[in-house]
C-alpha cells in the first residue's frame, strides 16, 4: 500500500488539479520546463541602463534580483507586474549606480525596466541584435545626472517591426 | 493473475543486505550537507528582499508572509545538525524523521521565492523516504552506542541490525528507487501533453527551450553559452535528442527491474543530465554526481570485490619462496 501510495503521490501533478495553487508544487512538481512550445517572439523582462549619448547597457540581475539565472527571471516577472514595484526596482539601481564615479556606469543617465520581445532565431544566427520591441515598465532618472524625458510606464518602442 | 502477483513481489520485496542501505544514507546526507552548506546563505539568500516575490508552494502555503530572520536561521542551523547526526546514524530514531521533515520545510521554503528549483525535488524525497526507513543499523554510530550504553535506546538509538540481506531493506531501497525514476515518466507526460504533443519528439520545441535559456542567460546574467548560437544549427541532432530525452524518461521505470536493465537506464539518466549541463548550463547535482542512483548499486558486492582481488604482498610471497 505504501508503495503504491508512493508512486500514485509523483504521478498526482499529471493532473492539473492537483497541482497546488500556484500551478507547480515542492517536492511534487509535473516539471513542466521544456513542456511548453515557445511563442514565436519570446518576452523577456530584464533592466537597461542609457547613457547620455544613447548607449544601452544591459544591467546584470545581481544588481536588482537575488538568485541564479531562472529564480532571477521569476523575480522580475513577478516585481513588474505592479507599478510601484516596478518603481521601487529601477530606483533602487539608478540609486546605486549614481554612487558610480568610474567606468561606464559612471556615464548612465537613466534606468529601463522593461519587457522586450526577441525572435530567439534571428537573434542567435545573425548575431545579438537588439528586441524587436520594448515595453516599459518603468524608467527612472539617475540622481545628479544630466536630464532628460523619461518615458512613461507602458509606452512601446518598436526596433525594426511595424508597430 | 497470481503469477504477475509473484513477480511483483519478488521484485518490490527482494531481500537485501542493511549496508547497502546504510552506504546510500551517508552518501545521500554527505550530499545534502554538502548542498545545504556550499552556499554561504543557502535558506537566508533572499532575506531582505520583501514579501513581493514571495510566493509560498506545497508545506510552506500556510505562510502569508515570509518568515522572521531569527526564525529562518535558527531552522538553517537545526536543519544542518540534524543532517549531521542523519549522516552518522546518530540517535537515529530521531534524527532520521527531524532531518526529513526539516529538510523538507526549510527546502519548500527556499522555493517559494517564485521560482521552484526542480533540482531538489528528488534529493527531498528521497531523504523524506531515508528518514523513516531503518538506514542506520550498520555503518552508523549508533549501534556502537547502543552495545556501550544499551539504555541509550530511549534517546533514539537503534541497535546494530543483522548483517543478513532482509526483505524491509530491499523494499526501502526500491522506495528510493521508485523516487529515482517515477518523477521521469511526470516530466515526460508534461512534455506530450503540452500543445506540440508528440510532435515534442522533433525537437523544435527542445531547441526552442534551448535557445530561451541562451537569450536569458544573455539579458540577466551577462551573456550566453558559446553552445547556444551554435546548437542552432544541429537539426538531426535535436530529433535525435528529444527522442532519447522521452525514451529515457517514460522508460525510467524499467530500471526497478535491476540487472541490465537498471545499468542501462541509470547510465542514461545520468548522461541526459550531463547533456543538459552541456547545453544549457542548469546543474541537477544530485543527479549529475550519480547520488540519485545510489539506490541501485549493491554496495556490499563491491566491498567483496576489492576484498577478493588484494595486490600481491611483497611478504606473502616472502614467506611462499621460503616454503618451497
């Protein structure tokens, strides 16, 4: 019985009712990585900085996000569905970098969090190229640096796609 | 009916010796140890980050918020001396059931930072199923105790168990066995109940999944594996992947059967996860390192070995010339 019980517990997640209420579940999870087909552009939500010359930066997580690669991604997921969340995040890393007195940080006038969309396949043959288009969550301004328009928070930018 | 009855009693109820038991207990608290202990924050990395990513699974539900600092150092610290004493079957009658259940909250709870890590799941389970089997009456500190002090059996202590393969060893050791394997079929069952279906079996989808991987690595943690941009190209290679990956998964089970079959399963498993350490650069430890699969190997049979096959002892030679 108790094996029984054992192995009908591991299968149980194949149900989605049984789940838990989040979708996935610890230590009983139906492992749902590599199950789902990827859209044919993938949203990703990462932190840009922009320098006065219009420089972007990509913004490594460890600066705003505790973790490894996937339990950071999760976290901005999560942080930026809320706008005061979202503020919080990008002020916090404007704040930091303007303590910056060298190197390229030292130039950043601004802070994006964003949402971009990447064609995964155009991106890894033709070489890195930028999001085909960026929604902002939010942008802030790096304190005691030049000013200038910040953009509002759902605002799109499109890169080489019709809008 | 009676004989499929048999054979499966024979397989699930197969006799075995305590060592082998007792070798997968101390292999699998070293690794835990190990685990818990190779990230200088492992339970309090997320301190300070706010309830807003806090997103509470499975034991730790009952949470509305995420617990007090004090609290979450004092459970990283008993959680650590309780594998402790897991590992040297000490007071095992305690220890085993407290290392489980520890391990299993504070776990849970480092999970519910919105991101279930399903790298620890099997390593859980399996000390889950360890803590309250009898893993500690050889190779383990308290059977030595026991024959000192006899009394100390209300503390917990076991007494030695016989060296003899018994029936309640084989059948814990298959409960471990079926959390090696079991959550495979899941993980395949995920993969062709999702929209492509069978179809999984092409490998656009584990490109794809690839290739997500890569462009995250890119934006978060300042750049991609080599490998990325140039597994794009493979196209025999993804079909040949994915189809090993759902053989190897739905046929996981098989290697309850032991023999051949359980060599050949356990090898396949443990080159799937190096493939996806490979490729994708996502660490499964427990398996990767084979501990996962300890289960399977009849420890005693290789302490035989090495005691059947010594080098030849310069003295007994000696002493062999001296004879003729």
């Amino acid at each position: 019985m108790l094996t029984l019980g054992l192995v009908l517990a591991i299968l149980a997640p194949i149900h989605p009712a049984l789940r838990g209420q989040r979708g996935d579940s610890f230590p009983l999870s139906w492992y749902p990585m590599f199950s789902r087909p990827r859209p044919a552009l993938e949203s990703v939500d990462y932190v840009i900085a922009l320098t006065a010359a219009g420089e972007r930066h990509i913004v490594h997580s460890k600066h705003h996000v505790r973790g490894a690669m996937n339990q950071a991604r999760r976290q901005l997921n999560r942080l930026a569905r809320r706008g005061q969340h979202a503020q919080d995040l990008c002020e916090q890393v404007a704040q930091r970098f303007s303590q910056r007195r060298r190197g390229t940080m030292a130039e950043v006038v601004q802070i994006w969090f964003v949402r971009g969309k990447f064609d995964l396949h155009q991106y890894f043959t033709d070489g890195p190229e930028g999001p085909k288009r960026e929604k902002i969550h939010w942008a802030c301004q790096v304190p005691d640096r030049a000013v200038f328009r910040v953009p509002q928070r759902g605002e799109i930018y499109h890169f080489g796609e019709a809008p | 009916m009676s004989r499929l009855r048999a054979r499966w009693a024979a397989t699930m109820l197969a006799p075995a010796p305590p060592v082998r038991l007792a070798v997968v207990r101390i292999l699998t608290g070293l690794f835990a140890l190990w685990y818990i202990c190779k990230y200088d924050r492992w339970l309090s990395e997320f301190e300070g980050l706010s309830a807003r990513v806090f997103a509470p699974i499975g034991l730790t539900s009952h949470l509305h918020a995420p617990l007090p600092d004090a609290t979450v150092m004092a459970l990283g610290i008993a959680t650590t001396v309780a594998g402790v004493l897991f590992t040297l079957g000490l007071l095992w009658r305690l220890s085993g059931p407290a290392f489980a259940l520890l391990l299993l909250y504070t776990m849970t709870y480092r999970n519910s930072w919105s991101m279930v890590f399903h790298h620890e799941n099997m390593l859980v389970l399996h000390v889950l199923i360890l803590g309250f089997l009898p893993a500690a009456g050889v190779l383990a500190i308290d059977p030595w105790l026991r024959r000192r002090w006899p009394r100390l059996g209300w503390m917990g202590a076991t007494p030695a168990l016989d060296p003899q393969p018994r029936w309640q060893i084989g059948w814990g050791l298959k409960l471990l066995q079926i959390g090696a394997t079991v959550p495979y079929v899941v993980a395949g069952v995920a993969k062709v109940n999702g929209k492509a279906g069978w179809a999984w079996a092409l490998g656009d989808n584990l490109r794809d999944q690839v290739l997500m991987n890569g462009i995250y690595y890119e934006l978060l943690m300042g750049g991609a594996k080599a490998i990325t941009a140039v597994s794009i190209h493979w196209t025999w290679a993804w079909v040949l992947l994915a189809a090993g990956t759902l053989v190897l998964e739905f046929g996981a089970p098989l290697a309850l059967l032991g023999g051949r079959w359980a060599v050949g399963v356990v090898v396949g498993l443990i080159g799937l996860h190096w493939g996806i350490l490979w490729i994708m650069g996502i660490h499964f430890d427990y398996q990767l390192f084979g501990v996962a699969f300890a289960c399977f190997v009849p420890w005693e049979r290789l302490a035989r070995l090495s005691r059947r096959s010594p080098r030849p002892h310069p003295a007994g030679t000696g002493s062999h010339l001296r004879e003729s």
